[in-house]
C-alpha cells in the first residue's frame, strides 16, 4: 500500500533495509530497535525490496539488495551476519524442499523460500541478470516438491523423500506438544494448502481436477465459522492471519470471479468491524488494515509482483492519492446486496481479464465498475 499511496515514504523504507544490509552483512527479516530480530523465518525483505523496485521505486541501492539476497538464498548467511537468513538452506538446495527430518516448520518453510525466490527471479530479470532469473524461477517452483499427491495436501516430507503423518485440520497453536503440525507456522495444514500467491495456476494444477479444486477452495471457506476474537478460530478459512488473506483471489484463476467477490464482501462486512473486538486477528504491521483498504478499494495487490488481482469496491467513489496524481475508483450500482461485477474498465476501455499491473495506474487514472445483485449471466 506505502508503494501505491506513499512511494517516498516507501524508497526511504526500503533505503534503511538495504543501509541494514550493508551493516549486518543481509537484509533484516524483522528488524525492531537496534538490529534484526530474526523472528518468524523466511526472507520476507526479499520480497518487499523485489516489489518495490519492479513498482518504480528505483532510487535505492539495488544491486546492494540484491547481491543480499543472492548471498542469503543461494549461499547463506554471510560470515559475521545476523541478519535473518534462510534456516535449512543447504537442504533446501540439495533436496529441492526442506526435509522435515532435518528442520522444523519445513513445510511453511518450503512455501516462503518459494516465494521469495519467485520476487527475485523478476528482480534479477528487471536487471537484466537473466541466468539467475532462470535460476530463481526454477527455485520458485521447489513447491511442488512437498504437495502429495495421494493427501492432496502440501505435506511435511523427510531427506528420504517419504511423505510422514500429519492430521490436516489440526491447528498449530492446539498442537501443544507439536507431535503433528511442527512443520507448519501459524496454521494448519488445510490453510497452508493455498498458501502459493504467486503461482496460483501451478497450484491448481497440483489439485487432481480443476473441479476438485474449485469444490474444496468452495468448501475451506464455507467451513469458515469462527467469530471475531474466537480463540480457536478452526483449521478453514481465517482472516486473522496473513499467509491465508489472498485465498479468495484464488477464485479469479478457476473461472469464479462472483466467488472472489462473494467472499471478499463476506470478510469485509464480517471479519472487519469498528467495536472493541475489530479484527479477526494481530493486525502485524497493519498488514489487515492495508487488506480491507485494497478490497474496499476493489482489488488487491499480489506480493513480490506488479499485479493487481480484482474483485468489487465497498464505495461509490474513492479518489487515491498518488502523489502527483489521482487513480479514481466508481462503482456504479454499488450497495451491501449489489457486490458482483457486470463490467469493468480502465480509463473508458474495457478490462477483458481479471487484472492489472501497475503501470496501468500508477500515473492515475479512472476505474469503473458495475455492479449488480448476481453474477453476470445469472
């Protein structure tokens, strides 16, 4: 969102990740007061820096950047670091996956190095490092290699390429002695099933059958039923934590966007509220506050990429501030029962496709849907 509304608070952002970098020897995973936590896991940086240079943020040391990510995704944590890093890298390299016999939270591990890898292929392409933009872009797809095909589900997978037991809708946080869900973060294993933002047609190609897929993403969500500050939110849907807010854009890649915009509406009006409770969950770094400002707005942006995914506005009109310029956003027709889109447009030309990229408005610009109580042709 800073990228898109606040670029200058952005650059200077992504200025401190990399004078971060230079002083720690890599980029920080969660830097707070004097140094870099290290906390949670993954190379999140990676993403944040890819996403806003290939956005236009261009006035930062990127080649600095990127020889951090290089460093940190292909050979590890410099000597004298400690800057956060890839735990497991070795394996993840040798196995093409993270071995559950070798590491903990190898499966959510796995998902993140993946995408991260996924940013900087486009980075290294972007700077004309086209030999590690096929490298990285090979690596992005090391997911496939803990998606059992027999469970359906990403599953955790030791150095002898054996799939292990695992319980898909136990919850982490009720795994009290972690026996079963240890190489999951956060989640369980059925949320972790859809956690590939960046590749969702690879991701539906795993599924069995198109159809098979769209029925269960129908049913992950259907079996959404916990209420706002409920202490078990339950192993389906849950907007209370980030790796699963982007599910329901993965309607969009299966032919339904009516169900991307029946189910955004749903978390907008159901798990975002102005009470004492507000939120389904810890609002990290405003990371939900941002998600219902991009829905309200009537799309979405896809990390460590320039594309923007659609669903429907909450609004009859928004005007976006873009520094220089303005992106206005109509929605004719809209109300609480009118949230499926008949047609959009991007400055009066018809969109034929269920996305843009930012180029598109990054100057501003007019998008304007219409809206109406059912999906198109129903």
């Amino acid at each position: 969102l800073y990228t898109l509304i606040a670029p200058a608070d952005q650059r200077d952002m992504m200025v401190s990740l990399i004078e971060m970098a230079k002083i720690d020897k890599g980029l920080p995973r969660w830097p707070a007061g004097t140094h870099d936590t290290g906390s949670m896991f993954g190379t999140p940086s990676d993403v944040a820096v890819s996403e806003a240079y290939l956005k236009g943020v261009r006035d930062i040391d990127i080649e600095t950047a990127y020889q951090a990510m290089y460093q940190t995704a292909i050979k590890g944590r410099a000597p004298g670091s400690n800057a956060g890093c890839r735990d497991g890298l070795d394996q993840y390299l040798l196995y093409h996956y993270c071995p559950a016999d070798k590491m903990e939270e190898s499966v959510s591990s796995t998902l993140e190095y993946c995408w991260s890898d996924y940013a900087i292929s486009h980075l290294a392409a972007a700077l004309g490092k086209t030999e590690d933009a096929a490298l990285f872009a090979d690596h992005a797809q090391y997911y496939k290699n803990v998606w059992n095909p027999e469970t359906q589900y990403f599953q955790p997978r030791d150095s002898k390429g054996t799939f292990l037991e695992f319980r898909p809708l136990l919850l982490t946080y009720l795994d009290f002695k972690h026996q079963w869900t240890d190489a999951y973060v956060e989640g369980s294993a059925m949320q972790w099933r859809w956690g590939v933002p960046f590749d969702p047609e690879g991701l539906m190609a795993l599924f069995k059958s198109k159809e098979y897929f769209l029925s269960e993403l129908e049913a992950y969500f259907e079996k959404s039923t916990a209420p706002l500050g409920a202490w078990n939110p339950g192993p389906y849907y849950w907007h209370g934590n980030e790796p699963y807010v982007h599910a329901p854009y993965l309607f969009n890649h299966v032919g339904r966007p009516d169900l991307t915009q029946k189910w955004v509406r749903w978390i907008c009006d159901t798990m975002h509220s102005d009470d004492y409770i507000g939120l389904a969950g810890n609002d990290d770094a405003a990371t939900l506050s941002a998600w219902y400002v991009f829905n309200a707005l009537g799309f979405y942006p896809i990390a460590g990429t320039i594309r923007y995914e659609l669903a429907a506005p909450l609004f009859d009109r928004a005007e976006v501030n873009l520094g220089e310029h303005t992106l206005v956003v109509i929605a004719n027709n809209q109300s609480p029962v009118n949230c499926y889109v008949q047609r959009v447009s991007l400055n009066g030309t018809p969109l034929d496709r269920l996305y843009f990229a930012h180029d598109e408005i990054a100057t501003g610009g007019t998008l304007t849907f219409e809206l109406g109580p059912t999906p198109p042709g129903k």
